[in-house]
C-alpha cells in the first residue's frame, strides 16, 4: 500500500514539473510566416523596432515585433495566427500601445470566441511606446484549440497596438516593484545605461514626494555610459528610487552610485567621435534646438534633451550657454517635466528686462509659458498654464513692436490639415487665435530681415522644421506669403533650426542653428548641432532668396592658414600638399574650364560639381549651383562628424552628416572630361573648442559651470 501511495505521489509530482515554454511567436522572420493580414495596418511584415513619425519603441524582445503604427493611426487591420493546441497553464507576451477594449488589443479565440483580452496602457497624449508582460491564466483551457488575433481598429491618438514574443509556459512572466532607499550626500545619482536592455521607467522620491520620473534602459552589465541626474538640491533627503523588473531576477537599481563629480568625467569630450567644435551634449539624446535668446550677455541654446538614454525620449530642455556663439558651457537641466509622459517638447524663447520667457510645448497639458530671472537656470511655469489649447505644438515667441504685442507661431493640425497658425497677446497669458497658412510641419520659424541689407526694405521669412521657406508680409496677426516655397537646406543633417531672438541692434545678424541629425553610435551620447550660421536676405536672378554663411566668430578657432593659388587640375586625384587635417575651415575658388566634373576630395569625401548639369553633390545629396562667369566658390568646415558645405556665398547650403576616417586627413582636388584650375585655396586648421584660445580673453569651453 505503501509503495503504491509513493508511487501516485511520485507520478504527480513529475506531472506538476514545469515543462519547457512553446514560443507561438518571435516575429523575428522577414514576414508573418503562417499569420493571416488583413488591412494595412501591420504592413507586410514584422517592423523593426520604431516606424516613421512614431515615438520610439521600447522592451521588445530581439529585433522585430508586431507594430501596427504601419502608415500612422489611420490604418486599421487585424493580424491572425493559424490554430494552436494549449499546452501551458500561461500564455505570456509583451504588449504595448492604445488602451482600447475591442479596438487596439491582442485576443484569444477559442471556437471563435474571444476568452482572453488585453490592450496597450495608452489612452491620451503623452504615454509611452514600452511594451510591458502581459500573461494569461489558461489552465482551464488545457488541451482546447486556439487562434490569437491582433485587432486595430482605431483611427484616432495611440491608434495602434505594439504585441511580441506570445510564448506558452507554466510559469506566469510577473513583473514587480523594486525599491531602494538612500540618503543623499553628493551631488549626482549615476544609473548605469545600456542599449538594448529593456526600457523601464524609473521614479525618484524624496520624503515621499515624486520629484523625477523617466524611462531608461538600466543594466546590470557592463554599462555603455552612466546617465547622471543631479540631486544636489536634495543633499541630506531620503530618497527612494523605484522601477518594475522581472520577478526573481536582479535589478539594476543596487548598481546606482552617488558620485560628486558626473561618473567618468574623465572622459567627457574626449571620445573618439566627438565633434570638437559643434555642440553635443554631455551625455544622452539631443534634437531641436528651442529657446534660441541673447540675454545678459550670453547667447542661450536650450534643446530637446534625453539626459538618460541614447535615444530620443524623456523630453527635457536641455541648456547651454556661450558668450560667442562657439565655445558653449553646458548648464543642468532647465526645464524638467512635470511628471512622467507630460514631456518638454520644443519650443522658444525671449527676453524681456531682468526675464527669459520661454514658450513650450507640454504634451500632457498644451502651450504653456515659463519665467527664468536667473539667466535661464531655472524657469517656473505661468500658474494659468496651459496658455493655448488646440491639436499641435512647438510655439515660435516673438515680439511684434509696431502692435505692441506678442505673437506666437505654432504648428497646428486639423483633421489631416497640417499648418502653422498664429496666436496674439499683449501680457503673454491671454491668447487669441488670429489667422492660420497651410502646409507647414512642425517646428515654426518666423522673422523679419532686411533684403540686401537695406532696413527700407525689409520682409518676413515663414518656415517649419525642413527649411523650406516663404517670403512675404506679416501685418502681426497674419502672414501673406509673396514667393515660396523655397528649399533652404540641401544636405542630410539639418532639421527644426531656430534663429535667435533679441541679438542687440547694433550688431544686428540673424543668427540660426539647426538640429544636426547624425548618430554617433558607441558613444555616450547621440547627435549634434550644426553650426551656427548667418542668414541674409539677397536679391538673385530668381528673386530675393536666403543665404547661409558660419558666423565669424569661427575665426578665433584659427591656429593656422596656408594659400594656394593658380593650382591645375586634370585627373582623378591632385594631391594639394599641405593641405589637409582634421579640423578645416576651407575657402576655395575653382574655374571650371573645359572639365565636365570638378570638385575636391576633403577627408575622403567628394564635393563634386557637374557642370554640364548645374548640380553641386555630396554624399547623395544634390543641389542646383551654376558656375558664375565660369567659376564656383566653395567654403568647407570640416569636424568629426559633419562636412559643412557653403557654394557661391551662401546660395547653396549643405550641411552633411558623416563619420569621418582618422587616418585620412588629405585634401585632393580633381577634374574630369578636360582641365580646371583652382583660383585660390585657403586652408586653415583649427582648435577644439575645449582648447585654450591665445591671447584673445576667450574661456575654454567648461561644462557645468554656472
């Protein structure tokens, strides 16, 4: 009796072992394999991590998931998989997008009916694109016959669901919350990044209170850099750091440090790919620039920021400032979000007496108006926030004196209309909806320039964040477009550029600086700004056009120039000894004379004109440039990560975003289908901006620096 007792007991203990998981989906494939599509919304296959104009996904597993954003919201359709036996007591996935029951979910069928549902967490502005595990009790449906069917049916914000790795287990994927408590006495908590890992959002209280929330890639690995928040505020607190990690395993939150100086300042500037005269922030994502002001002195660069990944998200306003629009100290943090998914999106900047106001975009609220009287170190929110409600973003601040009033620019959607409409106030709080012109995307720009110069004759430019810009008349309350649009940029590394507000009268320039999309990949943080750059207003052939030129200050980088002149050309490759190095502010004038192509070769990189064709290219990109009486001029700034192209004074600018060999430094001219000659070469190599300047009352650049 006993032995058979055993036995049973023996018998069901084995049955009651966990068995190893069933994957029913990785979507790693190149298409759907044996899933039934139907509509438009999931595309042909599995995407690859985030898709065009969406905000960037996070905690999937491998490289491909289920993302149903194929087209944006308004695509609809359902993903179907072929019968399956249940075989586990869960089925575990990872699930992300809209929360709408029906519309946006992941559905279990069984004898065509639906037992089990789940939907994305995201039902309103803001939110986040991280997928988070999801299971299902399945127990009593053990041995039944099962499809699973992915649902969009929604057309609306977050109208899509994000679904990956559905595997069958008898274990439940659980998810819990981890704390850790500490007492601040330094000056920065320090988190440990790594791309790849699973983003997962991250809290920070203080005596209880919620003061930072974002989302962040943590690692109990070796990290790719440390992500540093500053607590300095908050010396002597009791802190309480909290995420959600996977049941039973570790959490990366007892690898947090608190440091006095940014963890492994050491290397700061110093990496590989750093750009040496173009700004990038100290660490994690940067991209539109906003807030561009002169103030007290000190020329004000604010960005779109993400202080803890290498990736877009976690919108901050970032803060830099210099005295001469090259050697930038970055400053902490100016505006922080106010909670975690109401965001910091783009915005402006002016200045008014003792005060910086700026105007941002928050994306859990609206057009809100922020105050700083100490230089643009900290701001405070208007109480009255949000200002102007409506569906889009990114306001333009400007003053317009002949009315005495304020104007703010804003991108503004309706329905599938896409504009930038134009709001009035005359004590910043109040608002009143004005006038609206179509066919702008985001990021507004407006300004007034005199044409050639002569303030008797002065226009309004009006663009958005491709550059493309018009030229009219603006009355203060609506813009009355003469020309345009006309293409400005024809290179690959400009996006959302702002010029600044309130440069002094006497000096008098229009000062602009674009978001310099280029990825640095390995390093601790991503992207850059272009250059800044002057813009006038000339009369051409075809009308008044802008022109684009590197702001003189350029020229306190110059630690050596050499010349050349009356230099032939006939071949591939004409070395120019001398010539080359890794930082360049190059001048050329080049006669075309009976070659068919001519260009130079800079580090690598041709810079080609075509002249039978009127084309200037670079890198795949192209642009009109016709040669004057024979001859085009040619200025070049070279740096780690960009070839700066200006052609003809400024008619053609192409900024273009590239990595640049370290063991090719050489400066080659060449010539094809006959002979050309270069005029004039001028070559000068210049400094860091980290590097002491000589003699000339300059700080080197210093980060951190109040």
């Amino acid at each position: 009796m006993k032995t058979a007792a055993l036995t049973l007991v023996l018998a069901c203990a084995a049955a009651c072992q966990p068995h190893p998981d069933i994957r029913i989906a990785d979507f790693e494939g190149a298409d759907y394999g044996a899933w039934t599509v139907e509509g438009t919304a999931f595309g042909t296959g599995p995407a690859h991590g985030t898709l065009p104009n969406q905000m960037p996904v996070s905690g999937f597993v491998g490289e491909g998931l289920v993302n149903s954003y194929f087209g944006g919201d308004g695509s609809t359709g359902t993903l179907t998989s072929p019968p399956f036996t249940i075989e586990r007591r869960f089925i575990n996935f990872l699930i992300g997008g809209g929360r709408y029951p029906g519309e946006t979910c992941l559905d279990l069928l069984v004898d065509g009916r639906v037992v089990r549902t789940a939907t994305g967490p995201n039902n309103r502005p803001g939110g986040s694109e991280r997928l988070v595990w999801r299971s299902w009790a399945v127990s009593d449906l053990l041995g039944r016959e099962a499809v699973l069917r992915i649902v969009d049916s929604a057309t609306g914000g977050w109208g899509h669901i994000n679904v990956d790795e559905i595997t069958q287990s008898d274990e439940r994927v659980a998810e819990e919350l981890r704390t850790r408590e500490l007492t601040i006495g330094k000056g920065y908590l320090s988190f440990p990044v790594k791309r790849g890992e699973v983003m997962r959002k991250v809290t920070v209280r203080v005596e209880g209170g919620r003061v930072r929330e974002f989302e962040a890639e943590l690692t109990r690995d070796t990290p790719d850099f440390w992500a540093f928040l500053d607590v300095s505020a908050y010396r002597g607190s009791r802190v309480t750091i909290s995420t959600i990690a996977v049941k039973g395993k570790p959490s990366a939150l007892e690898l947090v440090t608190q440091d006095d100086e940014i963890k492994r300042a050491e290397n700061l500037y110093r990496e590989k790919l750093r750009p040496q005269f173009h700004f990038t922030s100290r660490r994690g994502w940067n991209n539109d620039p906003n807030g561009l002001v002169f103030h007290d002195g000190e020329y004000h660069l604010f960005y779109q920021h993400n202080p803890y990944g290498w990736s877009w998200g976690n919108m901050h306003w970032g803060h830099a400032a210099s005295s001469d629009l090259v050697h930038w100290r970055e400053l902490p943090v100016a505006i922080y979000p106010r909670e975690f998914g109401d965001w910091v999106f783009s915005g402006s900047a002016a200045s008014l007496g003792d005060t910086i106001v700026a105007a941002y975009t928050s994306t859990g609220r609206g057009e809100c108006i922020a105050f700083s009287t100490d230089r643009g170190r900290t701001f405070a929110d208007y109480e009255g926030d949000p200002v102007v409600v409506h569906q889009g973003r990114d306001p333009k601040l400007i003053r317009y004196e002949p009315g005495q009033h304020w104007v703010m620019a804003v991108y503004d959607e309706i329905g599938e209309s896409r504009g930038i409409a134009f709001y009035t106030s005359t004590d910043l709080k109040t608002w009143e909806r004005q006038s609206r012109i179509e066919g702008y995307f985001e990021c507004p720009e407006i300004f007034e320039i005199a044409l050639d110069g002569d303030p008797a004759r002065r226009r309004w430019v009006v663009y958005s964040a491709d550059g493309a810009y018009s030229i009219g008349a603006f009355d203060g309350r609506a813009f009355t477009p003469e020309s345009g649009k006309h293409r400005y940029n024809w290179g690959n590394c400009f996006y959302a550029s702002q010029t600044f507000n309130n440069i002094p009268p006497a000096d008098g320039r229009r000062i602009q600086i674009a978001w310099g999309t280029r990825e640095f990949p390995g390093m601790p943080w991503n992207q850059m700004m272009d250059f800044p750059v002057e813009l006038t207003l000339r009369t051409t052939d075809e009308g008044p056009r802008l022109f684009a030129w590197p702001v003189r200050e350029i020229e306190s980088l110059r630690a050596s120039t050499e010349e050349w002149t009356d230099l032939p050309v006939a071949g591939d490759a004409v070395p120019i000894p001398g010539a080359g190095g890794e930082l360049l502010d190059l001048e050329a004038e080049i006669d075309v004379g009976t070659a068919t192509e001519v260009g130079l070769r800079v580090r690598g990189v041709p810079i080609t004109l075509s002249a039978p064709d009127g084309k200037l290219s670079c890198s795949g990109c192209e642009a009109p440039l016709e040669a004057e009486t024979g001859r085009i001029r040619l200025r070049v700034l070279v740096d780690r990560g960009s070839v700066e192209i200006y052609a003809n004074g400024g008619r053609v600018y192409m900024p273009i975003g590239v990595l640049l060999r370290d063991e090719d430094r050489a400066v080659e001219a060449f010539a094809a289908g006959g002979e050309a000659r270069i005029v004039s070469l001028r070559v000068s190599r210049l400094r860091s901006i980290r590097s002491p300047q000589p003699d000339n009352g300059l700080k080197p650049i210093v980060y951190g620096e109040p």
